[in-house]
C-alpha cells in the first residue's frame, strides 16, 4: 500500500485528544458496555496504538465496529478533536487489511457497486415490497414464522416496515413541482436511495410541503446515494465516487438550496468539502455543494409558507437524528415546527441527544449492542407518555418502531416522521399579507 498506515489513519489528528474524559458521560456505548475500548477516547488511543505498531488492526476491529459514529462526543470535546475524520479512516483500514471470502467480496460489490447507488434496484426493492405486502405473502411468512431464518435479525425490520406505495404512484412522480404563486426560492430535492425506497411516501409529502411553502422543487435524474453507507463501512473510494455524481447531479440546473429529509444523508452530503479538501478540480465544486444543503426542516422555517387548517390533539416527543444535530447542527428548527402544529403537546425527552442505537445499519450489523442502546432510549420514552414520536431520520423511524413494539406499546404510540405529522394537521399555502 502506497500510503503508511500513519498516513492512513490520520495519525496526525490523534494527538488533540487529552484523554480529558468529557466524552464518557455522551458516549452510548460508553454507558451500555462499560469498558474502556468502547469510549470515544479508548477508541482514539487504540487508533494511535495501531500507527505506532503498538497493537493490530485487528485490535482495532471490534471497538471501531461496535461505534455508533453518533458523534456525541465532539459537542463536548475541549480540543475539537476530529473524531469523526478519525472514526472513518479507521473504517477505512480495517476494510483494507481484513481478509474476506469470494462470498463476502462478491456480496460486498454488489451491495456497494451496484444495489444502493441504483435508482433501479431501489425501486425493484420498493416494488418488491409491495407485492409481498398487498399479496398476502406477508401475512403468510408471519402465520408461518418463515422470516424467523432470515439473517441479520431482518424479521425484526421487517415487521415495522411503512406500507409500500404500487409501481403506479411510484411512476407518477413529477420532476418538477411549482408553487401556486411566484417561487420564493429554488430547491433540489435529494431523495435518497434506501429513503425512496422504503419510505417514498414521506419523499412525496416532503416536496409537496415545499411546493406549499412557495418553493419550486426539481429533482436532479441522475442523483445517486449519498455515500454514507459506503463511509461507514470504510469504504472510501466508493463514497468519493458517489459524491463526484452527486456534485455533478446537482450542478446542472442553478439552485438555492439542495434539500434533504433524512439527517444520515444530509451529514454525508455536509461532508463533501472535506471529502475533496485538497483536491484541485473538486474541492470549489464540493464545498459549493454542501454549502447549499439544507434539512427540509431548516427551508420550511425560513420559508415561513405554511398555514395549518386541522388540529391535532395528540402529545408528542421528539427524538432527534444525531447526525442531524452533532454534525449539520441542526437542532431548533424541527422544534419550531412541532410547536407549529395547532393542538399538539410536545414533551421533550430527557436526554434527547442519547442515541437511539439505529447509527446507518448498526442495528443490523451490531443487532443486540444497539437493542441495550435502544433499551436506555425507550426508558426514557416511557416517561414522557407520549402518544407518538416524532423523528427527522428513516432509521430513527424504523428503531423506534422497534423500540415500541419490544415493549407492547404498539397500541399506544406511533412513530412519525416529521413531515408526516404536518401533513396530519391538513397544511396550505399561507395567504400572504397585503401591505
């Protein structure tokens, strides 16, 4: 390998850590694990062990792997200690030096290569999970228990899945949608590969609230996956590659705004000017594009276009996508809006910055480690008796569907996401003031 494994690992960064400890108390797996190896600074002097050939990456593996990269730990860190940079080079190396079968490199390509940077695997996988929801295959594999054989605990997930829309009102998706009175702004929509997949109806209630709101929204054709999940699975090149698409995507037609619904992919998206920091033809072109990136949450308060007509009599919390805010640092907006609804009652959470244990496909590849983290985020729920959640992110959604149904409350509360409860409060465009 060309560059050492100092260079690879960004040794460099390593020494702002002070082993200070202000990262335990945010730490999750910190609080459910209780070892020393699991905390942000066990991690870093594990990083800094393995470039000095102190340890191995395979040392390295497990307490890398069982990382939520929820990035709690840089809100409180006193030297600004870039964690993150640090988490994913790590990422980045264990994937370079772990020996893999035929299988799991053939697996890995098509997984990375070809299914999540697909528009049209994702929506096979849409249109998939319709037919085995409408068909009555669903309800069938549940009588017999059949997705108990499935892997990776996906019988789970697949039992909180939101109903999927038919092939017909996936296709009459418009790419453009235009606002009833003159724009006040331009926006394009990144719809997200496994978000348009699975919940292509909270895309759809996404555009039409900025179409409400004054905006007139484009969808780029040729926009890909973000690369998260590529990044947190170390794989690099891969999630340059499809950050180059994206930059090149959004590029063609001249917006004010690159707009995002899912707080995992608008933190990757916020990352592309440091993806290519250095970089002459495209590190301009990167920062340009994140710096045009927003939550739909941050455009619809400053767009201030919605007037809701129904009330929604309910109490809500609040559990907010870390990557949403420990990275685009996004916090108040998505609170501005819930109080926004007429009727509800919002009652926040008491440490709603604790991560729900979802953190991309953790809880998938790390099942029972993001179920104890899960467990502590529920508690938690529980105090507040709310009658629903309401989330910013689809595997928030999906973990705490997850959450709900471990602990029978299935009855009693739902999860939402945010767009689908100011959807339920029936919104319009709001009349403007006559001077």
């Amino acid at each position: 390998m060309a560059d050492t494994l100092k260079d690879m690992l960004r040794y460099d960064l390593t020494f702002d850590c002070v082993q200070c400890g202000y990262c335990l108390p945010v730490c999750p797996t910190y609080e459910t694990m209780e070892r020393e190896t699991h905390s942000p600074r066990g991690r870093i002097n594990l990083i800094k062990m393995v470039a000095e050939g102190k340890a191995s990456v395979e040392d390295l593996k497990q307490p890398i792997d069982k990382c939520l990269g929820c990035m709690a730990c840089t809100t409180v860190c006193p030297t600004d200690v870039k964690y993150g940079q640090l988490f994913e080079s790590a990422k980045h190396v264990i994937d370079e030096y772990e020996e893999k079968t035929f299988i799991q490199q053939k697996t890995e390509h098509f997984l990375f290569h070809s299914f999540f940077p697909s528009a049209a695997w994702m929506d096979q996988l849409g249109n998939a999970t319709w037919l085995y929801q409408v068909s009555g295959l669903q309800k069938a594999a549940r009588r017999l228990n059949v997705m108990s054989a499935a892997p990776l605990h996906l019988d789970k997930f697949e039992q909180v899945l939101p109903p999927a829309p038919s092939p017909k009102e996936r296709h009459a998706r418009k790419n453009r949608l235009h606002p009833d009175g003159p724009p006040k702004a331009v926006v394009a929509f990144f719809t997200g590969c496994v978000m348009d997949s699975v919940f292509f109806r909270q895309n759809e209630k996404t555009m039409e609230l900025l179409r409400l709101s004054g905006a007139e929204v484009q969808l780029p054709k040729t926009q890909t996956c973000c690369g998260a999940l590529h990044a947190h699975a170390g794989k690099e090149p891969e999630a340059v590659t499809l950050a180059r698409e994206n930059i090149r995507a959004f590029e063609e037609t001249p917006v004010d705004y690159i707009v995002n619904n899912a707080g995992g992919c608008g933190a990757q998206l916020h990352k592309y000017g440091e993806l290519f920091a250095g970089d002459p033809e495209w590190e301009e072109r990167a920062k340009a594009f994140s710096d045009k990136v927003r939550d739909i949450t941050e455009v619809l308060v400053e767009l201030d276009g919605l007037e809701f007509t129904e009330r929604v009599e309910e109490t809500y919390t609040y559990q907010p996508s870390c990557h949403m805010t420990n990275v685009q640092k996004v916090k108040e907006p998505p609170l501005q809006l819930i109080r926004s609804v007429p009727g509800v009652t919002l009652k926040e959470l008491d440490r709603p910055d604790f991560c729900c244990g979802s953190a991309g496909i953790y809880n998938i590849t790390q099942h029972e480690d993001a179920m104890d983290i899960l467990d502590v985020k529920m508690e938690d729920v529980k105090r507040q008796c709310p009658e629903g959640i309401v989330t910013t992110n689809p595997g928030c959604m999906l973990q705490m569907k997850l959450g709900i149904q471990r602990e029978g409350l299935e009855e009693e509360i739902d999860t939402v996401h945010i767009v689908d409860l100011l959807m339920k409060a029936k919104p319009v465009a709001k009349k403007a003031v006559k001077a």
